[in-house]
C-alpha cells in the first residue's frame, strides 16, 4: 500500500492505474484490483480520533466505538475497488454535508467540552472535502468507462436499541429512483436473505425498515451521477457484542463469504440490464 496525495490518487484513478493507496493524512484508504462497474464503501469503518480533540471530547472510546460500524471493511476487503474511511465519524462524519459533518451533540449526548476552533474544524472538513473529490473521480471514471455503475455502501447498526423486532439486513432506498431500479433492489435483498450464518443467526432483510438511506454519501452520487444506484446496506451487529465491545470473527468471515459470492453476481446482472 503507498501513501498518496489526493491529486495523486485522483489521477491514477483518471489514468485507470491499479493501486492501494492511504491518504497521506491517513484519513482513508481506497484500493482499485480492478476496474469493475462496481465498488464497495465504509465510510463509517474509521476508529481514529486526532489526538488535539481527545481533551475537548465528552465521549468515552467505547461510545464512540458504539456508533461506529466496525469491521464493515472486512466483510467487503476482497472485492476489486473499495474506499473506506479511516477517522472516526466523531470527529467528521462522511455520511453527513460538510454544514453537518461535525457534530455538536450524539445520540443525545454534548460531545464537546467547549466549542471547537475555527481551525480544528477546518483540518476536519478538509478531509471531508478530499474524500468526496475522490469519490467524484472514481464514480465518474467508472461511468465514463462502462455506462453505469453500482455502489454497495455497506454500514451496520445497534439493534439492541430497537424495542422490536428487526432485520439482519435493512437496504434504504428512498433517495434512489425505486421505480427504474425496483428489480435490482429487491434482488439485492434476496440476495442478503440468503446468506448463511452461524451460531443460529437468522439472515432477514428488508427494506426501509430501520433506515431509509438518507446518508450524504448515497445523495451525494446519486445528484451527480444519472447511472450509478447506490445501495446502503446496514447489517444489524449480530457480528459482534456491541455493549462489550467483542467482534465475533466466525460471523464477520460469514458475512465476507456471503458478499463474496452474491455481491459481484448482483453487480453483474445491474450492469447486463442497465449498461445498454
């Protein structure tokens, strides 16, 4: 893996180069095996927290860690072009506009002990930036190149909190154009449905159950780009203890294994029906 500029990586990316690269603040990673009229996301994967917010930050480790989505790179790291976010969405969150993206308050909780600097929160905000440059090269050099393209932007969610029954996997669509995609996404599903996993665990899904799909990461390709569908993908964290603070290896290699094998196959039939 090289650690790469953000022009640097943008214009590999342009000259269609296989690579894997860090950013060279460390912000996130993206790897291209292979151009593919697919890519997988976790913007929500990152953990680090600048060490200049710690003192100012109201929020234990283990909360932050709580909100996160863990271990979400790893259920998709074998597929040929994958961006992942690499800081801590408490520090700047991807799935939010950069107006939102730095949080005052989480889930209820003040999470500053004072107001963050002019200064603290442009170095935050620039990275929000070079991220979405990133992701507007990729998406538009994939377009250009096959005539569509399709993203799973895969998270994971708390279902402890829920007092009711809900799925193993949730796709959120309402910021995507059902009617001209409806098949794809119900396939999607279907296919999420059908991925063994051990210890009993059941694998439903549904869609627009307990998310919708409202993150700035899908409505940001979706408004600039007329043939890319984004899928957000959240997985309920039965792969792990989210009140211990546990991953259970055997459950994420499942989910690996799934999306292994369902997931180019999906890319595979969207790209035969919407690449004419």
């Amino acid at each position: 893996m090289q650690k790469l500029t953000i022009e640097e990586i943008i214009k590999k990316i342009e000259a269609e180069e296989l690579f894997r690269a860090v950013a060279s603040d460390y912000s996130f990673t993206i790897k291209i095996d292979d151009y593919v009229p697919y890519a997988c996301a976790a913007v929500h994967n990152g953990h680090q927290f600048r060490r200049e917010l710690w003192p100012k930050c109201l929020h234990t480790e283990y909360e932050r860690w709580y909100e996160e989505d863990p271990e979400t790179v790893n259920m998709v790291k074998h597929h040929p072009i994958v961006i992942s976010g690499m800081d801590s969405r408490f520090e700047y969150d991807l799935n939010r506009d950069p107006d939102n993206a730095i949080y005052e308050d989480a889930w209820g909780k003040q999470l500053w002990k004072e107001p963050l600097t002019t200064e603290e929160k442009s170095k935050s905000l620039e990275k929000h930036r070079n991220f979405y440059k990133v992701v507007h090269a990729l998406i538009k050099t994939l377009e250009a190149k096959f005539g569509c393209c399709i993203v799973y932007d895969m998270h994971s969610y708390n279902w402890k909190r829920w007092d009711r029954e809900v799925p193993t996997w949730n796709l959120g669509t309402s910021n995507v154009d059902n009617t001209r995609f409806k098949n794809s996404i119900e396939d999607w599903r279907q296919e999420l449905s059908e991925i063994k996993l051990p210890n009993g665990i059941a694998s439903t899904a549904k869609i627009n159950d307990t998310f919708q799909g409202n993150g700035y990461f899908l409505k940001f390709i979706t408004e600039n780009f007329d043939q890319t569908l984004v899928l957000a993908t959240e997985v309920a964290k039965i792969y792990c203890d989210e009140e211990g603070q546990i991953i259970y290896p055997e459950v994420v290699s499942a989910i690996r294994k799934g999306l292994r094998t369902c997931l180019p196959e999906h890319a595979s039939n969207f790209y035969n029906i919407y690449s004419n």
